[in-house]
C-alpha cells in the first residue's frame, strides 16, 4: 500500500482546528471559502467565522488518510464537549486549496 502525501495546508488544519488561536484557524481559509457540515453549507469568511465560533473545541485524532479524485480524505474519530462524544469516522474531504488556503471543505460521517 502507498503512503498518502497529506500536503502542509491540511497537516496545518488539524494542528489549528483544536488550538484557542481562532484567528490563525481562520486565516487557513479563502475569502470565498466552502465549508459543509452537519448537512449545512457556509459560504465566505463570515459563515466560516460564524460556524466556527459555534462549535464546541474537540480533538482530532486521525485513523485514516486516503486520496480521493476531488483531494485528500481524513478520517477522524473526534473528541470534546458535546452529546455522542467521542464520535468515530468524521471524514473531511478537502476539495479544492493551495499551499495557504482551504476553498472547499465538506466534513461528512463515513457513511456505513
């Protein structure tokens, strides 16, 4: 089996997705950003921002990296406060970003 090459963009959002630096968090993200989850769609810094700031703080732990078509796919079993923690296969499928910024992230359960 190949090992994936998860490009620095994507090691940095999980290394900023459980730290209280928001602002640097934020900044990983495109002006004109995509971000789905829970079955919603934020669209543009301020929905992400918004998004963000309502969700509770949790953990990533990564259980499994894979290359789809679209961009890199990591799954996660995460951890925090809230109901049904900790939550096993959250994927984040990174579609579309650069060496600086993510355009389009969809976080979605593995489906099974």
């Amino acid at each position: 089996m190949t090992a994936v090459t998860v490009p620095r963009i994507v090691r940095e959002y999980f290394e900023l997705a459980s730290s209280q630096d928001h602002e640097a968090y934020l900044a990983l993200f495109a002006e004109d950003a995509l971000v789905e989850d829970e079955g919603g769609e934020h669209s543009g810094t301020a929905a992400v921002r918004a998004w963000r700031s309502g969700a509770p703080l949790v953990t990533h732990t990564i259980t499994e990296v894979e290359q789809s078509a679209d961009g890199p796919i990591v799954t996660c079993t995460i951890s925090g406060d809230f109901p049904g923690s900790p939550f096993a296969g959250l994927r984040f499928h990174f579609e579309e970003f650069d060496d600086e910024q993510v355009k389009v992230l969809r976080i979605r359960p593995k489906a099974g």
